[in-house]
C-alpha cells in the first residue's frame, strides 16, 4: 500500500505531490481496484431489496480512491510526463479499462439498478436524483448489459484496444513535437519577430548549448514565428513541420492508429446496436443525432462561406499588392492577415502584449468572478505542486467558506502537452453530510518571462485564460450531490458554455479597465484600443468560423460513417475538408494524425460542440448585455442554474431557467458580423 491508497494529510486533503514516488502509482492502482471492486461486491451481496440509496447512490460513490489517484495521474501524464509515467499509462490504462467493464458487464449490478429503474415511478425522487437513476441505467445499457456473454467478452477487447490506441496517439504526437526543432544562426532568418518571441528565441538556444535562436512547435514559439517572420521559406517549413506530425511513414506515424481506432468505434457502436460511433455518442448530447450536427454545421457554413470567400479574397489582393505573392499558402494566412489587420484597424499584438502581463490577466479574472459571483482568491504556499511554474490559490465565497483549491499551470516545458485545458483532482460532492469542495486546475502554455520582460500576453491568450477559468469556474462553483453529475459533468455540448461565454469580458471597456494596465508605467489601456480590440473582433470571422466547421465535419466524416472503406487516411481528409477549403491542399501535410481532440481527447463527435457552444454563449452574454455586464441579479441566476447544477438536470431546461428562453442561433451571426 503506497502513500496513494492512505488518507492524505495535507491542508484541505490536496494531493501530496512532492511525496509520491512515480513507482508508487502501478501498486497504487492496483489496490484501488481490488478495493473499488470489493465496494461493488458489498452493493451486489446486498441482501436488501434494491432501493436508491444501497444500489445507486452507493454506485455514485464507490470507487473514490481509484479517481482520486487516476487524476492525479493522468493529470501528471498531461502537465508533467515523462518515459515512466507513458509507460505506467499504457499499463495501467487496460486495466481501468477492464475495471470499467467489470462494472457496466456486471449482471447482478445491473439487475438490481434495473430493479430501482423499473420501479421509478413509484419512488419520490429529488430531480437530481432521477437524472442520477436515468445516467446509471443508461450507462448500463449502452455499455452492453443487455448483450450476450460473447458480445460482451468483444466489447471488453475492444475498449481494452482503444485505450491503448489513444494514448500511443498522443504519445506520438508529443514525441513529434518534442524532436522538432528549427536552429537559426542568421539575424536576417529572425527578421520580423516582435523582440519579445527573439528573446526567448535566443533563451531558448542558450539553455540547449546552442547559438542564434531556436523555434520549437510549442505554442509560445510556433505562433509569432508564424505571425510575424518575413522568411516565407522558413515559415513553410515550420507550417509542414506543425502540418505533418504523426504523417512521416516512421514509428512516429499515427496513420494505422487513426483508422484502427475509426473502425473499432464503429464496431463498438454497431456491438451495443448503433448505426455509427456518432450515434452512439451524440444519444447523450442536446445536438441528439448526426444528423442534426451536419445540418448545424451545414447551416452556419451556408452563412459563413460567402463572407470567408470574400475575406480570402481580400487577403490575397492584400498580400499580391504588397509583394507579389501570386498564391496565398497555408503558411502566408497568419502573417498577411496580421499585417492586413493592422493596416485597417492599426492594431497588433505587439501592441497590446504590455497591457496583459500575465500577473496583471489572472488578478483580472480574478476580480470579474468576484463582481459576478463574489469570489476571493487568496495565493498560498502550503500546499504541494508537481511542478515550481505552478500557483496554487485558495477560493472562498463572501462569508470566508472554503469554495474550491485552485492550480494555475501556465507556461510550456517538455513534459507537458500543447494547448490549454482545464482539469481536476479532487470532485466536488455532498457525502455523510459534508459538503466536499473541489480541486481545480487551470493548464496553459503561455509565453514565458524573459530576463528583461515578464510574461506579457498575446490577446489571444488572454481570451485563452478567460476561457479555461471560465471551465474552472463550472468546476469550482458545483454544488451538487452525487459526484457523477458535478461540475463539468455535463453534456459534452454544454460543456463549453460557461468558458465561452467569459472570453465575452475580454473585449468590454468595463473589464478591460480592471486589469489590462501597462506592465512598466500602470496606464489604462487606451480607449481607442479598447475600441480597435472591438472592431478588429470581427475580423476574418468568416475565414475562422469555415476553419471551424472544417474541423467539425472532419470529425463527423470519422465518426458518422462506417469506416471500414477508408483505405488512406490523407486522401479522405482531403474529401471531408472539400467544401471548406480556401488555401491550397498541402500534400505533406495530414490534420488526422495529430487531431487529439478526437483521437486521443473525448471530442470524438463532438467537436462541433464549439460552434454550438458558441450560439449559447453569444445568446447568455445578450442577457448580460442587456442589463449590465456585472448585473448581479443575471449573474446569480447563470451561477444559480448553470455553474452550480453540473449534470443534475437536461442542460437546455437549465438554459431556459436562466435566459427564459431557447438559445438563438443569430445572437452568434450577429456578434461574429455575419448577419446581413
């Protein structure tokens, strides 16, 4: 038994990082299992007649060991990996795997959870408690209680296979963006980069030993690079280097692996009896089938393609007048539309990056949860991290109560995957009677401090942080019982409305002045900025929202299909993107095999959900418009019906106790200029 399986004894029962051992996981794991099983053992033995309480209410709260270590875990796996963690994952991800099976493959658990289902009508349930009763039983029955012992023994291979499959894809695509590195020795080469990306260019270079600069794939580095070099050569090769990972025909490659994790989706989804994995996954989504998805995304693209067209257009007329560029490339869009942008809006990051230190952002999200929802964030040091860059801070409400621990992980490093996302380690749940508050995290990667500047944000990373801080909110916020229906438990395609709808307060004058104050001299950030950030809103919404939905039918082409008659998984990209292709198809290039929201994360038919996260939002933040961006009275009813209920209830019921009324599609063509 590993300090893992033992109760922690920390400040606010945090994870003990600092004291686990890498080794200690695997024993760790293994007992959490044996003792996660013998709980479901007790529920099974039972000799009491079925009721909520000793059958699904004991199912809810079994197992809390095994996801307490598991997230830690998988946490690390994500933030803070290495050679032995990857190795403990493919292990240890079978066996949970399996354990999963064990539960949902149960037939005297599912006999007695259909016992409490088939008499639901004669039980005096809270709401939450039926959704609790309707998830479980659910979850039975598409998992296949309800097959055959043979099916049942090819459903366990097969989601023994998946999760094998999906970590392998990552791990590739972290190796491939580990390797890759671009050295330049020639000032000229780094022509165009704002001082701020050539600093730590240069920081970089020095702490490989080397001279010049150095430009990796990471997010910090690969996106200036992009943005502002002038070498078009160099910015080719980084676009394919970025384009091609899992694509290069080498142990690296991810082709195999996205077309066997494809078909087995599928014969997983026509095993439990559905038509395709989509199907199969969008049952338990407002969106409810496939097709009502590619109609979504068909509907915004018939409204979005004629505006992307003429805004492609435009760029390309830009980029051919100032230097002779005869056909725009993928490569040529980040940095011909900057230098567009800042010709008509005479705005670019460079100038707005000292109004967003780093330090200067996360006080400001800070202060807005405060006017919305009364929050207080306190930094402490006394509780353990995984790494030094992360903060740790401790949440109350107005009455100095214990709200949530919150970690703050922005900067990049070599074990840590691209992107930003937000996670947690500890649920929020009423248990015996005490409210259980929960651990939540924030992970970016934001560019670094320098050794003459600190960390100044790119717009875009700021409406980054709002975004996942807004997800950490729905976490911190829960206020439920059951574990399984807390916080972020939600429909996938609800998921994302409390963190889209924060990125709202980035771009209102109100906000702004709260925190985007200069790093050297604390001025205010200029009116005629505020005003630019707003104009400039809009810009290449068209190009942005097709690129979107690109990636939205891309998925749906994967997973709405029978996939069986792919043989090549570049050529049927090529055809899923055809009717949303503005640049040049790029041969060396192949999205599939480093798309890890649908190979490796859990947006496998659901990428879409941004888009249609996206009408909610833009629908919600009407309202705070409406009647002030800090009115109490509508922040209480989205933390009263949104934050706090977690999955206890349908999200779109939810929706209407807040709004009063169903989402409406224009709030989002309005915002994004679309609307003629």
């Amino acid at each position: 038994m590993t300090i893992l399986n033992k109760p922690f004894n920390t400040p606010y029962n945090t994870a003990p990082f600092s004291k686990i051992k890498t080794e200690d996981f695997m024993p760790a794991f293994k007992v959490a299992i044996n003792k996660a099983k013998a709980e479901i053992d007790d529920i099974t033995a039972n000799s009491e007649a079925p009721t909520f309480e000793n059958t699904i209410e004991a199912l809810d709260y079994s197992g809390e060991e095994l996801d307490r270590i598991s997230s830690i875990f998988f946490n690390l796996n994500s933030a803070e990996t290495n050679d032995e963690i990857q190795n403990i994952a493919q292990e240890v991800s079978p066996l949970l795997s399996e354990f999963s099976n064990d539960i949902t493959l149960n037939e005297a658990l599912f006999k007695r959870v259909k016992a409490v289902y088939d008499s639901k009508s004669n039980l005096d349930l809270t709401i939450e408690q039926d959704t609790l009763l309707d998830k479980k039983y659910k979850g039975f029955s598409i998992n296949g209680a309800n097959l055959p012992d043979d099916k049942k023994e090819k459903l366990r291979a097969i989601d023994k296979e998946l999760s094998q499959l999906k970590l392998k894809f990552g791990e590739h695509v972290l190796a491939e963006t580990n390797k890759y590195e671009m050295h330049l020795t020639d000032e000229a080469d780094v022509s165009g980069l704002p001082d701020g990306a050539k600093e730590a260019a240069k920081q970089l270079a020095e702490s490989k030993d080397k001279d010049g600069w150095l430009i990796t794939l990471d997010y910090p580095s690969y996106i200036p690079f992009m943005t502002y070099a002038d070498n078009r050569e160099l910015r080719e090769e980084l676009s394919k280097a970025a384009g091609s990972k899992g694509f290069h025909n080498d142990k690296l490659d991810n082709q195999d692996i996205v077309l066997k994790i494809a078909n087995l989706r599928f014969e997983r989804a026509q095993l439990l009896g559905y038509k395709t994995h989509a199907h199969f996954v969008l049952e338990e989504r407002m969106a409810e089938t496939p097709a009502n998805v590619k109609s979504f995304l068909n509907e915004l693209l018939e409204k979005a393609k004629p505006a992307a067209k003429d805004e492609f257009k435009k760029l390309e007329d830009f980029a051919k007048d100032l230097d002779g560029v005869d056909q725009l490339q993928k490569w040529d869009s980040g940095y011909y539309s900057e230098k567009l942008k800042q010709k008509l809006f005479d705005l670019d990051d460079e100038k707005l990056k000292p109004y967003f230190k780093l330090e200067n952002v996360i006080n400001g999200a800070f202060t807005i949860a405060n006017k919305l929802f009364g929050l207080q964030f306190e930094e402490i040091d006394s509780i353990d991290k995984y790494h030094e860059d992360v903060l740790i801070y401790k949440v109350t409400d107005a009455d100095g109560e214990l709200v949530s621990i919150f970690y703050a992980d922005f900067f990049p490093r070599a074990g840590k995957r691209n992107g930003a996302w937000m996670t947690s380690y500890k649920p929020q749940m009423i248990k015996a009677g005490k409210n259980e508050r929960p651990h939540v995290s924030i992970v970016c990667n934001f560019t670094k401090p320098t050794k003459s500047k600190p960390s100044l944000l790119t717009f875009n990373e700021v409406t980054t942080l709002f975004h996942e801080f807004g997800h950490a909110l729905h976490g911190m916020l829960a206020n439920t019982t059951y574990p399984s229906l807390s916080g972020t438990s939600v429909y996938w395609d609800f998921v994302e409305l409390p963190s889209q709808v924060l990125e709202n307060w980035c771009y209102e004058e109100e906000s702004l002045k709260l925190f985007a104050t200069h790093y050297e001299t604390g001025e205010v950030i200029p009116m005629e900025l505020i005003e630019k950030i707003k104009a400039s809103s809009t810009f290449h919404e068209g190009m942005q929202t097709l690129r979107q939905l690109s990636f939205g039918l891309l998925d749906m082409s994967w997973h709405g299909i029978d996939p069986s008659k792919i043989q090549d998984v570049k050529v049927h990209e090529v055809q899923a993107f055809g009717n949303t292709n503005l640049y040049p198809e790029v041969p060396e290039n192949c999205m599939s095999t480093s798309f890890a929201h649908i190979f490796q994360g859990g947006y496998s038919s659901g990428y879409y959900s941004y888009k249609w996260a996206e009408v909610l939002d833009a629908d919600a933040f009407e309202y705070f418009k409406e009647e002030g961006i800090f009115n109490k009275t509508v922040a209480d009813k989205f933390k009263t019906y949104v934050l706090s209920q977690g999955g206890t209830e349908n999200p779109m019921t939810l929706y209407k106790k807040f709004r009063g009324q169903e989402p409406k599609p224009e709030a989002l063509l309005r915002r994004a200029g679309l609307l003629k």
